[in-house]
C-alpha cells in the first residue's frame, strides 16, 4: 500500500516518550524515520523500565515507542558528526526533539539556525513547561506535570489525596498534538513552500486535556470543581456516573435518567430523586443507594436488564478479559514486530486506518547505530561507531 507520509524524512533527536511517540505515528504512517542518538547509551528510555521485562538488552518501553525507525549515532558535542548531521538536515521534511530550553542552541540545531539550511524543514519541539516563564527549566516529567496541571487533583473521590492516571497521558498527549502541528505544517509547506516550527509542552497538552472541565470552571466564578465522595468518576458530572461493584466484578454507568434507573434495577429508594437538577444536588446520595444496590447481583444479571432498555452501561474488563474478547480481536490492535537478530515484540498496531487500510508493520526498534553504514553511505559524512 502507498502510506500517505511515504516519501518524508523525519529525524527523530527526541527521547523517552512524548517525543519519540510523535515520530512513530508519523512512521505508522510511512515517513522514513531516522533517530539521532548518543554513542554511549543512546536514547535513554532504552534503560527506562515500567516493568523488569527487556528485550535483547533494551526496555519494553523503548520498544513499543521506536519501532519501525532506523538509528544512527553520533556525537553532537563532534564537529565532524556535527557537519554530517547538517547533512541529514539539509535533506529532512521533519526534525523532532525535545530537550529543555536552551540546549539545541548551546549545540547549534536551533530552529533560527537550521532553517538557514534548509528554509523547507518543519521543526518540531515539545517542552516541559513551554520555553519561557517560571518553570521552563523544571524536569518536564509526566507524573510532575499532572500534578502541576490540576489533572490529577481531579480523580479520586473526595476523601481521597489526588491521584495519577495510571498511564503517562501528558507526554502521550504532547505526542498528539506534536504531531498534529506537523501535519498543518507539512500543509502549509505544501502551499507557500516555507517550513516552519512547531512547539508543544507537556503542560499546555495536558491544559487542553481538561478544556471541558477548565471553561466550566472559567465560567463559574472560579468555583472549584466537586469531586463525589462515593465512585467519583467526573467532577462536574451527576448520578449515576460512575464505577460499581457488583457481586461477582464492576459494572460502569453513564450518564441516564435516575429515575428511569430505579425503575429498571427495581431499586426502590431511587423514585425519590424525580428531579434532575437533584441528580448532581444529591449526587452522593444516589451514588450510595445504587452502590449498595448492585452488589445484590452479578454483572451479567445487570447488563442484561440495562443494554436491552438502552441504557448507557459496560462491564469493566480486566487486560485478560479485554484480550480473549471478540470485539477485541475484530479491531487487530496487535502485531509482532523484531529485530534483524530475530529478537520479537508483541505490540500495539497504529491506531488510524485510511482508506480502510490497518496500518502494521514489522520492523522492530534499532539497535543503537544499526544504520550507520547505511545511512552514512547515503549521506555521506563521519558516522561514529
């Protein structure tokens, strides 16, 4: 197939996460992406384990963020590898780092500077904090930025200290939206024939991640948000919107008349509450009758009485679950990818299908300046070992 990106060069200078993640999706997608690493370790989420797993000496992590990419490395503090680079660049469609503030200028890739070489270049940037202001030099860290950004003082019921996403959303978010910018850049380039740059933070990500919940509480007089003391699921949110036990697992309930709720579970003490505005008013309240109510059945018992009358509910699955469902294996979310060496990952396929199409592919992450040979051969230039 005839990927929609296929022909663009993309650098990836980034590691860890948001930036690497940016220049997967543009890889999914069929750009040649081409990372710069260190010599000496390389990119460093290589050693950055979210479990004791590894594969063929680097982490799960590093794998599942820079498959299909190819690596050269190189010393950028090197005058000669410093003049090679400027080659890659000079050929680029996309350039993407994400170091702090002031550091690409201290080793000579700041956009001011490269663009001269190559005025058609986008140049893509994610920041911690943005790269002015009082915190740009902070670690732009995932759990430091959904602390600073009010997300996390947004879960967990109302006895509850704030609690984290389980999953590091702002440098997935910073990632989507990088690459969004790249996207209307490209466009752009496409009609006037200039570049451009392109920055993003992991904080204003994560801002925008909350502009629901941020305009309502910029248009209500600054009033905080009130999280339930009983399954709280969406602050600005009434009953019955939440997680429940059941007798045997979980149950999830949207939003949906209580009333109508009541009627259905046979939950007597819900016909109290005929009055919507009550549904947020008393939101505890209701919470409660329905969270000692459901654990009376089984989640099969529940879903069979609510998914026929049409109201919004799911069971909650656990991975092993997800995993062995119909519906799961309909979308083909995974594909093997590996190594040269033979060395295989299980993973995630891209999420986007154009013109129908499911996107894989089976290229594995590179090991650190598996390309050098290659791509010095091509460019030409010193390419340290």
């Amino acid at each position: 197939m005839f990927k929609p990106l296929k022909g663009l060069l993309v650098l990836d200078f980034s590691q860890f996460l948001s930036g690497p993640s940016a220049a997967l999706r543009l890889a999914d997608m069929g750009a040649r992406v081409i990372k710069v690493e260190r010599p000496d370790g390389g990119d460093l989420c290589r050693r950055l384990y979210i479990s004791n797993l590894e594969l063929d000496g680097d982490s799960t992590l590093f794998h599942s963020i820079n498959r299909n990419k190819e690596s050269v490395s190189t010393n950028l503090k090197d005058p000669a590898d410093l003049q090679f680079v400027r080659k890659l660049i000079e050929k680029a469609d996309v350039m993407i780092q994400n170091f702090r503030p002031g550091v690409m200028e201290k080793i000579g890739l700041s956009y001011v500077t490269v663009k001269e070489w190559n005025p058609l270049l986008v140049y893509g940037t994610i920041t911690g904090y943005g790269q002015n202001g009082p915190w740009k030099n902070k670690p732009g860290q995932d759990l430091l930025v959904q602390s600073l950004s009010g997300l996390a003082w947004l879960n967990g019921d109302a006895d509850q200290p704030p609690v984290p996403f389980g999953l590091a959303v702002a440098d997935m978010m910073a990632g989507g939206h990088l690459v969004q910018g790249i996207l209307a850049c490209l466009v752009r380039r496409g009609i006037t024939g200039q570049g451009g740059l392109v920055e993003v933070s992991l904080l204003e990500s994560t801002l925008d991640f909350q502009f629901e919940v941020l305009t309502t509480h910029l248009n209500d007089g600054g009033k905080a948000p009130q999280r339930s003391s009983v399954n709280s699921a969406h602050a600005y949110l009434g009953a019955p919107y939440g997680i429940y036990e059941t007798k045997d697992g979980f149950i999830s309930l949207a939003m949906g008349s209580v009333t109508e709720l009541g009627e259905l579970l046979a939950c007597g003490p819900l016909a109290a509450y005929a009055d919507p505005a009550s549904w947020f008013a008393e939101r505890d309240e209701i919470k409660a009758h329905l969270r000692d109510h459901l654990k009376q059945g089984n989640t099969a018992h529940w879903l069979g009485i609510l998914e026929p009358a049409g109201y919004w509910c799911s069971d909650v699955l656990t991975w092993q679950r997800l995993l062995e469902h119909e519906a799961f294996k309909e979308l083909q979310m995974t594909q093997h990818v590996k190594r040269d060496n033979g060395a295989e990952l299980i993973t995630t396929r891209c999420p986007i299908r154009i013109d129908g199409e499911i996107y894989q592919s089976a290229i594995g992450s590179p090991k650190i300046g598996e390309h050098n040979d290659k791509i010095k051969q091509e460019f030409g230039g010193v390419v340290r070992e």
